[in-house]
C-alpha cells in the first residue's frame, strides 16, 4: 500500500470499481461486478451490476477513508431483492484504489475487496 497525499486524491467521482473477491459468493473473474462511483459534498452513490447482480444501488457518505453506504439489488438467478449497509476503508495501491468493504444483508455478515479499473 503506498500513502495518499491528499483527501482530494481520494474522490470517487467517476471512478469504476470491479470486484475481485467476496465471501459471499466466489467472483467470476471474466465477468464481475462492477461499481460506478458518484461524488459531491461528501455524499457518495451510484450502480453497479454483473456476475451475480442483476442491477443494484447504492448511496452513502465518505469522511477521509471511510465509506458508509446502503445499497439494493436483484439477484440475477432468482430474481430476489437484496439490501444491505455497507462500510467501507479506501486503500491506495500502486496500481489505483481499492475498497475493502464490510457489509451486512440478512444473509450475515461478509467482506469484499474490489480493484479500480483504470481507464
């Protein structure tokens, strides 16, 4: 991990996100899903879909390192709606940033790490 400079080299603003793990489900690497990240003010939100998410929703807040959120999804299998909490830490790596995120669904709790896709 390498260290961050400022606040401002943390915005996610436009930033995209893929997942890499999960222990909730194991990742299809060719086909993940994929975060679209949003920010003003403080405030987070955006989309994300692929692999086993149909389509889904977050939104939140970030303070420094540290994304708070809530998020909604159908499951692309079943059809079933999913929500959950999230909190998330904001990493930065030679290779861009990566979020390591603590979340809850009525299924329990899980953890999942997901890299930017730099564009």
């Amino acid at each position: 991990m390498t260290t961050i400079g400022s606040t401002s080299d943390l915005a996610l603003d436009g930033r995209r996100f893929a997942m890499v793990s999960s222990t909730a489900s194991e990742v299809d690497a060719s086909s993940p899903t994929v975060f679209d990240y949003h920010e003003r003010d403080g405030m987070v939100w955006g989309e994300y879909e692929g692999d086993t998410v149909r389509i889904g929703r977050f939104v939140g807040t970030r303070e420094e390192r540290r994304i708070s959120i809530r998020f909604t999804h159908v499951v692309a299998a079943t059809g079933e709606v999913v929500s959950g909490a999230a909190e998330s830490r904001v990493e930065s790596h030679a290779d861009g940033l990566r979020l390591v995120e603590d979340f809850r669904t009525a299924d329990g709790d899980q953890v999942s790490v997901c890299a930017e896709v730099l564009r």
